[in-house]
C-alpha cells in the first residue's frame, strides 16, 4: 500500500468505522474509492471527505445535507460557497441543538418534580400505615 492510499480495514481502523459504513458512504455516493476487483482503495481526498462526513455526522447533519457541502468543494470559489453554506448550516442545526437542550432541561426539572412529589406521597404513606399499627 502506497502512502496515499488505504485498504478499506486501514480506514476503519484509522476512523473507528465499520466495513459495512465505509460501503454505505460509497453506495450514497459521499466517498469515490478505487476499485480494483473487489478491493477497495482510498485516497486521501476520501479520507478528508470520510473526516467532515463524520463531523457533520456528530453534529447531527443529515447525509444529504453533508453531500451538498462536500459537493460544493468543486465549485472552484477557493470554498467561499462551500464554507458560507456549511456556516450556516451548522448556525441552524447549532440552534436546533440549542432548543433541544432547553426542552430536556425542562423535562428533568418536571420529572424531578414529580419525584419529589412521589417520595412524599410514599412517605406520608409509610407514616399512616405506622399510625395505624
């Protein structure tokens, strides 16, 4: 193997991903290995697209989302759209993160409310039930 070339069981261990992950990115046409029979080989344009396909993964980019940035990167704009359109992708997804976290912050407090409320209720439970004995 050449240094700018990897087999497919190099990416997955250099990107903690599976086989069946890399073939998938390659069936939705987000990675462009070299076929050579069934082998697979992937240059370090595929490994820097399999990076920001990751990224936007973790960020919770839809796969569709992340092919039109990658697909951007060809424009020839030195990837003023690609980083403007990326910019405000991840401004939007950011506040969708944002508004997520509120209502989980509010639904904790409610449930810890609630048990709060519970904890009481089984107290003043075992305490008649004691009263009565």
């Amino acid at each position: 193997m050449t240094d700018d070339l990897m087999s497919i069981r190099e990416m997955c261990d250099a990107y903690d991903v599976t086989p069946r992950t890399l073939r998938f990115y390659e069936a939705k046409e987000l990675l462009f290995p070299i076929r050579e029979g069934q082998k697979r080989l992937f240059t370090k344009r595929d490994r820097a697209r399999l990076k920001l396909i990751l990224r936007g993964k973790r960020f919770g980019f839809s796969l569709e989302q992340i092919r039109q940035l990658l697909d951007l990167y060809h424009i020839g704009d030195q990837q003023h759209m690609q980083l403007s359109r990326t910019y405000d992708i991840a401004r939007e997804r950011l506040a969708d993160l944002e508004a997520q976290r509120d209502e989980l912050t509010e639904a904790i407090e409610d449930l810890r409310e609630q048990l709060r409320w519970g904890e009481k209720v089984i107290a003043s439970m075992k305490d008649a039930k004691k009263a009565a004995e």
